[in-house]
C-alpha cells in the first residue's frame, strides 16, 4: 500500500535485493578458507569477492588466480564464492573472521589497528579542475539504473580525470560498491591510479582504505567525510572531497590536486 496526497492505493514496487555472500579464498593446493559473510546485492559477485580480499590487504592484485561459485553449496551456490590466488594464501590473516552488514560495514574488529591497511602513500601526479568534480554527480546519478527502480542502493563510481566514466557499481552496503568497483580493476589487471571515486553518501575511514588500497588518489562524497576518513587520508596521500554537490565542495585532504 502507498499513500499519496491522502489516498491510500496499492500498487506493487520494486525493491532492492540483498542476501548474503560467503567469501573464501585459497591458494595452491590449499582448501578455500571462509574469510567473510558480508550481505550484498545479487550481480558482479565475483568482483565483490576479489574487491573485498584486495582492499582488506589479504590478496595481492597479481596474485589473483580466478573466482567461482562453490558448487558444493548446493541451492546456495550463488551465495558462496571462492578467491584462487597464485600465492598461498594467510592463513592467519584470515582469521579475523567477522560479519559486515549493509548497514554499517565492517563491524567486530578487535581494533582499529586490524581496519588499516598499510599501503605507501599515493604520488601527487593529477590534477583534476573543479568543474570537472562539479559535472561527476549528475554523471553519477545518470548510470544508477538500479536505483532507478528501488531508490535503495549506494554507488561508488570510477571516473577519468576529465569526467569520463570508467565503471560505476550499486549495492546495499556503499562499502560493498567500492570492493565491486576495486574488484573490476584487480580483474582487468589494472588500479586507480590517476582517476577519481565518487560515492554515495558520505566519507568513511574503511573508503578511504579501500580507495587507497585500490591507488584511488582523489575520493568524492555527496555527504560528510569522518575525522577519521580526513586522518586516514592526510596519512595515506588522498585528497578527500565532500559536500560535492550542484554548486560546491569541501576539500578536506591534499588540495593542491584540485584546480579551483
């Protein structure tokens, strides 16, 4: 039932779907190990999968050997994914088995310490106009055909650093968007480096991360960044932009790669 303007009529809507994904990952003649259960949108699981290992620092771009179903997951299949790497896999690593939820990312971590993953600082190199931030969220919201129908997903969206866009990815959970987006690039063989992240929503420090991980050197939010999103940032050489919207923007880390 939708009620409009004082009516109440019923009509049928379309919703955005959301199940739960277990991740495994093994290397040469290793059994898969479960690393995480995160719920995501159905589509471009594989990419999830090696998105997620990626920017967690649990699999090494070039280490990456391919990603299936698990066919003994019976009815399951489609919601349990195997991560084959070239070099054996930690592990140790994979022991912080934890539960990321759409809603808050990824939570039971012992400390923020377990969160970071070190990576050296990105090079300066782009520069990238304001106008050409200015143009990236309507660029954005016109490939959100998902969203479209369910007005329920986060996107996370690659661009070129003249406003051309690469690859965009929806999903419930925008930390979900960015691993899909992360994963694309470690599966073409490729990384970030010199173009620019536009997500829905705003700034978290585990974006941050994962943009970094991924060689994101410029990350753009239409909401608020964290002071730990800014810290983790300034640390990491990213500039962090928020606020992005018709009109203007925040610079909160490394402004010199922005042309105002």
């Amino acid at each position: 039932m939708a009620v409009r303007d004082g009516r109440a009529v019923e009509r049928a809507d379309a919703l955005a779907g959301e199940e739960p994904m277990e991740v495994r990952a093994a290397g040469p003649g290793q059994e898969p190990a479960r690393v995480a259960v995160t719920m995501r949108t159905p589509g471009h699981d594989f990419e999830l999968a090696v998105g997620f290992l990626v920017t967690e620092g649990l699999l090494a771009p070039g280490d990456l050997a391919g990603a299936a179903y698990c066919d003994e997951a019976g009815d399951q299949r489609h919601n349990v994914v195997t991560v084959r790497s070239r070099a054996p896999f930690d592990l140790g690593a994979a022991e912080r088995n934890f539960f990321a939820t759409s809603s808050c990312g990824i939570c039971g971590k012992a400390a923020l310490e377990s969160v970071s993953v070190r990576c050296p600082p990105l090079a300066d190199g782009v520069r990238i106009e304001a106008a050409t931030l200015l143009s990236l969220p309507a660029a954005m919201r016109a490939a959100q055909a998902v969203f479209d129908r369910t007005g329920g997903l986060h996107a996370a969206a690659l661009f070129e650093p003249d406003g051309r866009l690469v690859v965009l990815r929806e999903d419930v959970g925008r930390h979900n968007a960015v691993d899909k987006v992360a994963g694309r690039l470690a599966m073409d063989g490729a990384d970030g480096s010199g173009r620019l992240l536009m997500v829905s929503g705003r700034l978290s420090f585990e974006i941050v991360q994962k943009a970094a991980v991924a060689r994101i050197p410029v990350i753009c939010a239409v909401s608020a960044p964290s002071s730990l999103a800014v810290e983790a940032a300034e640390s990491l050489g990213v500039t962090a932009v928020g606020f992005l919207r018709p009109g203007g923007f925040n610079v909160y880390s490394r402004p010199e790669r922005v042309v105002a």
